[in-house]
C-alpha cells in the first residue's frame, strides 16, 4: 500500500474589534453604565440617619477597600498596549496549536496595575542573603533595560486573589529618616551609603553598579519554630507563627502561602495528626518520582505554592503488545486523562515499574524497564496502565513556614511581543474568576448554547431548597454555567441571574445581574438576603380574643398576610411595634397641660404642664395637643421652670414646681386637664401611617423543661421569646394568652401593633439567548430559605433545651443578641478600628 502525501491549506482569519468597557474605582468614566465608586459604609445602618439608611447595599460588609469600591467592582484586563498582533503557530511535543501573540503593555488586576513582559523578558526571585550594608541587593543582567525593571513582593487574600503587597519604586537617593522636620541624608560625603539613616517604610530601590539595592531587608519571615519547639508550644492554631493551612487530602493538594515569591530553601512543612502526631515533611525538586510512602512536597518559590503528595492520575490501556525491551510504550489516545501525567515519571503495569523521561500526545518514551528492581517482561494488548502514586497522600493538618522576598523582572531586549497561551506560555487572562475586559480569546469553533446550570454554596436543605440564609447578616454565592451540547463551558455570552421571587439584592444592587461568561462558562454574583423591615416582616392585620368556652381557655387570634405553607410555630417570632423610642418613633412626652394665656416678659402664647422638663432637652422640639377633634402642633420657643406660691394650680400643694412652655406663635384656648405630648429636637414622631414604631420582640415564662436560665440553670425557668400554638393558613393561634390589642392611633396606648417574622424563601434562576437559534434557555431554579440569625432574637438555639439570652453585647466568641433594626440591643463592630474596649455605665 502507498502513503500519499497530501497538504491542506488553512487559512486563519481573526477580525479584532475594538469597545470601550471602562474600569471601576478610580479607573472609572463618569458616564459610565458600569457601576463604580460608592462612599464607605462603616455606620451601623440606623432608621433616624439618613446617610446610613442602605437601601440597597448592606452597611459594613463589603465597603472599606480603596476608594470605598467592592473588590467584586473592580475589572481587570488592559491598561495599555496588550493589542493583537498576529497568530503563530506553536508545537508542544507532538501537538501543534495557533496562539495570539500580543503587543507588551499594562494589564490590570483589580486596581493593581502590573507589566506584562514580552517573551524574552527575565524575571529573577531575590535572595535574602543581605549585603555589606544589611540590604538587600540584585545583579541585573548586562542587557537589562533599567526603565522596565518592576520589583514587586506578592500576598495572597482569603479568597486567593494576588495582590501586590510591596512594589518597590525606582530613586535616584534613598529617603532618610525624619529628624527635627527634615529627611537627613542617606549618603556620605564619599557616597557612600548610611543604613542607619534610611527610612524603611518606604518601597525603594537604587542602581549601583549594574546591582539592584532595596533600600531594606524586605524578607517577610513566617514560621521560623523547629519541630521541636513548634511541638513544645503548640495547643492552638494561634499559637504558632507557622501559617495553618487546613487539612491535607490523600489525592494531594495545593497549599498557597499567603505571600510570595519565597527564598530558595526556606520552605518548612509539618503536619499534625488528630492524635497530636507531628510530622516534618521533606522537600524535593519534584514529585515525580516519588514513592506512594515518600513524605514529600515540592515548591514553586516564584508562585509561592507548596505541592504535597498524594496525586495519581487516571487509569490508561496499552494500545499495542509490548516486549520485555521495549523502551516506548503507546496507550489508547485520551488526552484529558493523559494531561494529568507529568513529564516523567513511574508507570505499573501489571507487577512491572517503568520509569519513563519522555511523554508524547499517547507515548510514554524513553522508558527504563523493571524499575525499582522489578522484573521487566512482556505485556499484552489491553493491559492497565497505572501511574505511580507520587508521594503519601495524607488528611493530617498542614502548617507551613517559609521567607517571602520579593521578585525583580525586566526586558533584556527592544522585543515586544508576548506569545499567549495557557501552556506552556503565559495566559494573558488575569484571573478566570471575575470578567475582564480587552483581553484575547480565540474561539475554536461557534457557539452554541445548549443549557445552563445554576449553582449555590449555599448547604442543601432538600430537593432544591438550600440555606438556612440569615437575614441581613448572609450571602449566598450565586454560580451560573453555560454550556454547549458536548457539556463544555462556553465563554464570552452574556448571561442572566434573575431573582424570580422573593426579596434581595444580588450583589447589593437589583433583582438582575448579567455579565459576560469567563473561560470556564461562569458568572458569579451575591445573593444579599434583605434587612429593611418591608421585606423581612409580616404585620399583623388584626388581632383579636376569643373568649372561652367551655373546656376552651381564652386565646388569642392574629392574622397575618404573606405567611409561606409549611412554617412551623418554632419559625415565627412575634415582635411588638412600641411608640415610645425616640430615634425609630415616638409619641413624645405626656404632660397634663395646668393652664395657658399670654404673659409678660416675653409677650408670647404659653402653657403650664404639671411636672418639670429641662429646657436644653426640649427647647427647639415640638408639642401638640388636640383641640375639638383638631390636632396643633407647635415649635417649642423656650421652656421656664416657675414654683406655685399661691397654689393656684396645686391648691394643696403650694411650692410645687411646674413647667411653662412658651411658642412662637398663636395656641387655641385650651381646656385645663387635657393632655399634650413633647417632642425633642432631634425626636422622630410616630406615625399610624408610617409604623414606624421600635420593634420589640415578645417574651413569654417558660418552665425550666422547655428553656434554661441564661445565668442560672438551676433556676424553675426563663423568659422565652413568643410562638404561637398553631398556624393554620394566615392565622396564628396563642391558647390560653390573653395578648393585648394594639392601639395604632391611641396616644394613651403604647402598643401600636404586632409584627411577625418567618421563614421566607427566594427563588433564582439564570438564562442566556442562544446565539445559533435566537432561543432563549433557562437554567434550573434554585430555592433560598431565608431565616433570622440568632442575633436577632437573642436564643441560642445551639443548646438543648435553648437558651434565651435576650439583650446582650454581641462578641466575636458570642453572637448572641436581642433586635431589629437595632432598637433595643447594643452592639460594638468587633473588627472596628481603633476600639479595644466598651464600657456601659448607668445611674441609679
């Protein structure tokens, strides 16, 4: 049979297209659609205070960053140059592949802006070796273009985003050290450099010589214990320096040092078992020939990543028979499968070991056969080929410690072109896990949408219900996946996380959320469970008492509209809405007014009440009072303290004292003996119509089977927050309570009515348009059940039977408090700056 040779031209065709989609934060257009700056939000949200009434972001939560921006805001991709250039083609051992090239510029993470280096560009990790002068110092390389030089030190956040921790600035003479006003100088008169004046806060650098010089020791030390005194004082987490890094997995695991790049040799790995068994571990090069017992993990200083053992790729088949002396073996072509298997490494098959030192598309080459001093021999046809476990894999927990120093990278040459590719070139894409913008993708074949999934790290409740999420203190991390009919993600189509019912924000700012898929399918946003009392409260329409009958005690009836099917008495808590607290809604000051005129010296219109206010508090404020069914109000001019000598308004009583207020303008003829209510200046009066009364939750005695005594158990029982009986459609059953029936627009009542919360629940579901068919395809719905925290009843339903805490300070080791919307608790922000201590002082 002849092998014809024949030659296919393909002709690659990419049209660039250019769009302005502008940064967040101080990146920002003014006119821009995106959303971008919002104030800091460090008050703890209050219904009389304007400026921290949220009505559509959470207080505290998110806010605090660089210019008050929600890390989530922030875009990155290009701040300069990075423009397509052209395709090249590119060969990994036996595959070749198309890969953009782009021009060198400025890329954004977030609101860093870092250098993105063509390919001949040298990036170089300094050593924490100081010089003569205890700094710390770089020999550049003699090509090296001095005015790209970055000298950067990395730290990693929670959620594993880079950021820079330290970039050090190019000086012609480092800063001296303040002294009497003035910088005093950091050379001799030799120029000769003087430590001792050089002012280490800063971030410089210097070159001398062809020698980068720090004007510091930048080391960033973590975890210097041996084993021996790390397991002499060791009972807590806390009390190492080593940085704790959770629990090992016997498949292996990535552990990411909080700050990179690290000093050669510097990495020390312990683990600690649940018997208290310490464990230092070994450092290699590689794990590739490591041993399923071997204790050791291998280190990526650049990257700051420590790799321990434990990985075994999948399972492959031998495609042909092989020899006891053959040295490449082919397997059946899986390429997922075959990706995860280093560059060498040891195979088994059957009872064999082959050490293998090359790897093609479905090739193992160079293969050395019975290693480990097993016995080389033929196999057939079909036989499993096995990886060799690459290091004990272990569930142990990992501590770590290391020096972090920083990194130096600059161009050598005028080349400024940067190959982009995953591997083994650079990804240009800065992080996968947030939209970017002006960045390459080359797409490889038409889209087509076939589904959505969407996702919640919320927990599983049951079926498609997840929570519990509390509110106003929760979020729900939202995960919508597009994908095509092989089920492979499809990226750069907008997609759309819509609530669908329910209450909330996602990401504090509507129902909707669309954006633009990243190179895994994905979109993410927040769901923010509601805190503003119209959404998480049910107001009791009407109460009422039914009387008792026969073998029936007296109960009470109260109806409320919204309640969900299913809620169960223990998930409804009653609130009382009280008319008496200033900042939220008062009904003021009741005072008997003793009389009224027109009287010298001040020639304005009075009243005399019974009692004495204080001027300070109450001049400037408000009373009013009621006359023939018409209701006055009037500004408060000043208030005067007067004695009855001649006992005309306490006959029997001559020397009481008595106030006498005095307005600005007309009063109607008051009738002696009606009353009338003060406001203070600053007091927020109550409305019917606003309800804007303080909400109160309502406690009932429990006998001590039920609920135990915050302070004392032994005690017969405790105050416990009110539930109902029963609950049967919009009705709530209390038997055998005589509860009282609010009076919303009776003055000489406090109770204005009865608020409810329950569980609530929130439906989400995401969609996309099809670009093939112009269809619209929708994603499954995800159920949130919505709850109220503990702190916001102050039962810690944690113990058995609860414990009812009620009003209480809220701790970062006791979460337990009484309230909503903040009317009857006190709280301190634990992590708020500057406070280390509260006190509560009051007077008898």
């Amino acid at each position: 049979m002849a092998w014809v040779s024949k030659t296919l031209n393909i002709e690659n065709v990419v049209t660039p297209t250019d769009d302005q989609h502008p940064l967040t934060g101080i990146w920002a257009t003014e006119d821009s659609e995106d959303y971008g700056w919002v104030w800091d939000k460090r008050l703890l949200p209050s219904d009389s205070f304007a400026q921290t009434r949220y009505d559509t972001f959470l207080g505290g939560h998110f806010t605090g960053l660089q210019d008050g921006t929600w890390l989530e805001q922030w875009q990155s991709g290009s701040r300069g140059g990075l423009a397509y250039k052209s395709l090249m083609h590119l060969r990994n051992g036996d595959v070749l592949t198309w890969t953009p090239q782009v021009e060198t510029g400025r890329y954004g993470f977030y609101f860093d802006t870092r250098p993105l280096f063509s390919d001949y560009s040298g990036s170089f990790i300094f050593s924490n070796i100081l010089n003569d002068d205890g700094l710390m110092q770089h020999e550049l390389h003699e090509d090296a273009v001095y005015e790209t030089i970055h000298c950067v030190q990395y730290m990693r956040n929670e959620r594993l985003d880079i950021f820079e921790k330290h970039e050090f600035v190019y000086v012609d003479e480092f800063t001296g050290l303040l002294s009497g006003g003035s910088r005093i100088a950091t050379v001799d008169s030799n120029g000769n450099l003087i430590p001792a004046n050089i002012e280490t806060r800063k971030s410089e650098y210097l070159i001398e010589d062809n020698c980068v010089i720090l004007n510091r020791d930048a080391s960033i030390v973590v975890g210097n214990e041996s084993l021996s005194d790390f397991s002499a004082t060791y009972t807590e987490p806390e009390d190492t320096t080593m940085e704790y890094k959770g629990q090992g997995q016997l498949a292996g695991r990535q552990i990411f040092c909080d700050y990179f790049p690290l000093a050669r040799s510097s990495v020390k790995l312990y683990s600690l078992s649940s018997t208290n068994v310490l464990t230092e571990w070994i450092e290699v090069d590689s794990l590739d020939f490591s041993s399923p017992t071997d204790l050791h993990y291998s280190v990526d200083y650049d990257l700051g990543t420590v790799t321990t053992g434990g990985f075994q790729a999948p399972d492959l088949t031998l495609a042909d028979a092989i020899l006891d002396s053959d040295t490449e073996i082919d397997v059946y072509l899986n390429e997922d499968s075959m990706k995860l298997y280093p560059d060498q490494g040891v195979i088994i098959i059957e009872n064999e070991k082959i050490a293998y030192y090359g790897k093609g598309r479905k090739s193992f080459l160079n293969c050395i056969r019975g290693y480990d001093n097993t016995m080389s021999v033929a196999h057939a046809k079909g036989t499993v080929v096995e990886d060799r476990q690459h290091g004990l894999g272990t569930i142990d927990y990992f501590f770590v410690g290391y020096t972090s120093v920083p990194r130096i990278e600059y161009e050598v040459t005028s080349y400024g072109i940067r190959t982009a590719n995953a591997s083994p070139w650079l990804d240009i894409q800065p992080s996968r896990n947030i939209e970017t913008n002006n960045i390459l993708q080359i797409l490889s074949a038409d889209i087509s949408l076939e589904s959505i999934v969407l996702e919640t790290d919320s927990e599983l409740i049951g079926g498609t219900l997840y929570g519990p999420i509390y509110y106003g203190s929760d979020i729900s991390r939202l995960t919508a996946r597009a994908l095509d009919g092989r089920e492979m993600p499809i990226d750069n189509i907008p997609l759309t996380i819509e609530i669908i019912q329910g209450a909330g924000l996602l990401n504090g700012q509507g129902s909707t959320y669309t954006s633009i898929s990243n190179t895994l399918g994905e979109i993410y946003c927040f769901y923010n469970s509601p805190y503003d009392r119209d959404n998480i409260e049910q107001r009791v329409t009407d109460t009422d008492q039914i009387p008792a009958s026969p073998g029936v005690p007296i109960s009470t009836e109260m109806t409320v509209n919204g309640l969900h099917s299913g809620v169960s008495t223990d998930d409804v808590w009653v609130f009382q809405v009280l008319k008496h607290d200033k900042r939220i809604g008062t009904i003021g000051l009741e005072r008997t007014i003793l009389g009224s005129g027109l009287a010298p010296p001040y020639n304005r219109p009075y009243i005399d009440i019974d009692g004495v206010i204080d001027e300070e508090d109450f001049r400037g404020g408000q009373a009013y009072f009621v006359v023939t069914s018409t209701r006055y109000s009037r500004e408060i001019y000043m208030v005067e303290t007067l004695i009855d000598t001649l006992g005309t308004y306490y006959p029997t009583g001559v020397g009481s004292s008595y106030s006498r207020i005095y307005f600005s303008e007309i009063i109607p003829t008051i009738t002696p003996g009606q009353s009338c209510w003060l406001l203070e200046p600053d007091a927020t009066e109550y409305s019917s119509a606003e309800f804007n009364g303080v909400r109160v939750i309502l406690y009932e005695w429990k006998p001590y089977t039920e609920v135990e005594h915050p302070l004392d158990s032994r005690l017969p029982g405790a105050y416990y927050p009110l539930h109902p009986d029963s609950v049967s459609g919009q009705k709530l059953i209390f038997y055998d309570r005589h509860l009282p029936i609010p009076a919303p627009n009776d003055n000489n009542t406090n109770l204005a009515g009865y608020v409810v919360i329950a569980p609530g629940e929130v439906k989400v579901q995401a969609h996309g348009t099809d670009p093939a068919t112009g269809h619209t395809i929708y994603s499954n719905i995800i159920r949130l059940s919505l709850e109220l925290p503990q702190i916001l009843i102050g039962v810690d339903m944690n113990e058995s039977p609860p414990i009812p805490y009620g009003w209480s300070l809220v701790r970062d080791d006791f979460n337990i408090g009484s309230a909503l919307g903040g009317a009857n608790f006190i709280t301190i922000n634990p992590r708020a700056m500057n406070i280390s201590q509260f006190t509560v002082t009051g007077e008898s």
